[in-house]
C-alpha cells in the first residue's frame, strides 16, 4: 500500500458507528457544524446538514488551493518537488522543523512551507490568485494593522470560506475547470493526502483546524474550528464533500483529525 494511502485509528478516539450525526455533535459540544455531500457526476446535492452557508476561517485547507496556486505559477513542480529545509528564523514546532516537499506539506500540514510559496508570491500575487479562484471571500489582507496577510491570513484571520463555497472550489479542481493551468490542478491532486474508509472509498481531503477569533481579532472563548474537506471515490463514483465542526472547548486531538476519522469510518451514500 502506498504509504500515502491511510486508514484512520479510530477506536483510540472512542468513535463508534451507531451514534447518530446530532448525538455526537451533542456529546463533544458542539456550537456550529455542517456535512454537505455533492456528486460530482450530476452537480446534485445529496445530503446537506446543519449550518452550510456560514463563513469561517479555512485553516489548513487552504493548502488545497495554495497547492494550486504554487503549481500555476511554477513555485511547486511535483509532489516531492521542492524540497524546502526548515530555517531557524521560520516559527515552526519541533516535528516541522525539517526538510519538506509538497506531498508532506499538504499530509502533516506545514504551515512555515506554506508562508514561503506566499512569501515568493508576494501580497499583490497573492491576492489576485486567490481573486482568480473565487475563494470564499477571496480577503488575504490578514488582520488590522498587523500586516500578516502573507503568514496566515488563513488561520483565524481575515479570509473566509463557507461549507458551501468549500464545496463550488472543490467540484471545479476535480473536473479541473479552475482558471488556471489543468496541468497545475492535476499535480496539486496528485499531492493530496489519501486514506481509504471503512466502508470501502477511496478518499482524498484535506483537514483544517483553528481557534476561532472574533472580528476584533480576539479569541471566541475556547472555541475550535475543524475541517475535513475534499472527494471521495468508490464503484465509479465521485462525491465531493465538506464537514465542519464549531467545539465549543478542546478536544483530545486536533479537532480537524477528530472529523476526519469520524467521516472516514461512518461516510457512505
């Protein structure tokens, strides 16, 4: 098995198959969710549940488009081209601070390779890119008078996407309709992260996890933002799909990782 292809532990995080979307909802606190599943095939909605419409920020899926972004403009070449090192002047926790090509950037979630495909574009760059692919809100100007635009407009920030629009952005890279180069939507795929569910899909995605932070900047108490977006495939079929979750505390593991394995061990239609 190719050792991007994972399937997730789920019984460590005490999961189990019968409890419904709303009860364990319920059971971890949480404020704010949606589960909207497309077929790619038709454009139809098959499922939608919960508050699908509301922005918040992307986190760490915004690599998807990043990675598309990157590869248009010849920043990135391959899944295991570049290979970027860590620098000691880039903020970076112990286990980021190593060599890293786009394949691991998009698997582990490396936020300092993120900030220097930014940094390469520059702020002007940047934001016409994200213009370009009708990204939510499409606002990568960072926090007021910070500045930050370039490092982490996406985290907790000023750019903001809906379960909805994740879903619009997702459908058009995966019939690689983007205005931007087939060739670049097609090696950012080709870099994402695969896992194989419980019930037998092959499922590519992306997680995303943030604490949530007012309009003033200011943290929402101790509230956690997760993700779990991207496609899934199975018998010729091919579901687009996206899950949020709004904890209203922290949860044991990355509350991305939480969703993750509850759709990789539940999700089927």
């Amino acid at each position: 098995m190719d050792k991007r292809l994972r399937s997730a532990v789920l019984l460590a995080l005490g999961l189990t198959g019968g409890i419904s979307f709303q009860a364990q909802a319920a059971e971890k606190g949480v404020v704010a969710e949606c589960a909207v599943v497309m077929d790619a095939a038709s454009q139809r909605i098959l499922s939608r549940k919960g508050v699908c419409d509301k922005r918040f920020t992307p986190a760490s899926t915004f690599k998807v488009p990043l990675a598309v972004i990157g590869y248009d403009k010849n920043i990135l070449h391959s899944e295991h081209d570049p290979v970027w090192q860590w620098k000691p002047e880039m903020e970076a926790p112990e286990r980021d601070r190593i060599a890293v090509d786009p394949a691991r950037w998009l698997e582990q979630s490396v936020v300092w390779y993120s900030r220097e495909i930014t940094r390469q574009l520059g702020q002007k760059q940047f934001s016409e890119a994200v213009a370009a692919l009708d990204y939510g809100n499409m606002d990568v100007s960072g926090r007021a008078g910070k500045q930050d635009g370039l490092t982490g407009s996406w985290i907790g920030s000023s750019l903001e996407i809906s379960p909805d629009e994740q879903i619009q952005f997702l459908n058009k890279l995966v019939h690689e309709t983007l205005p931007v180069s087939k060739q670049a939507q097609q090696k950012a795929k080709a870099a994402m992260t695969v896992f194989a569910s419980e019930k037998g899909w092959k499922v590519t995605g992306k997680t995303g996890a943030a604490r949530l932070r007012d309009a003033k900047g200011k943290f929402v108490g101790e509230q956690r933002l997760g993700w779990f977006v991207g496609w899934a495939e199975k018998d010729g079929r091919q579901l687009v799909f996206a899950n949020m979750q709004v904890f209203d505390k922290p949860v044991k593991v990355s509350s991305g990782m939480l969703i993750r394995a509850q759709f990789l061990k539940n999700f089927d239609q």
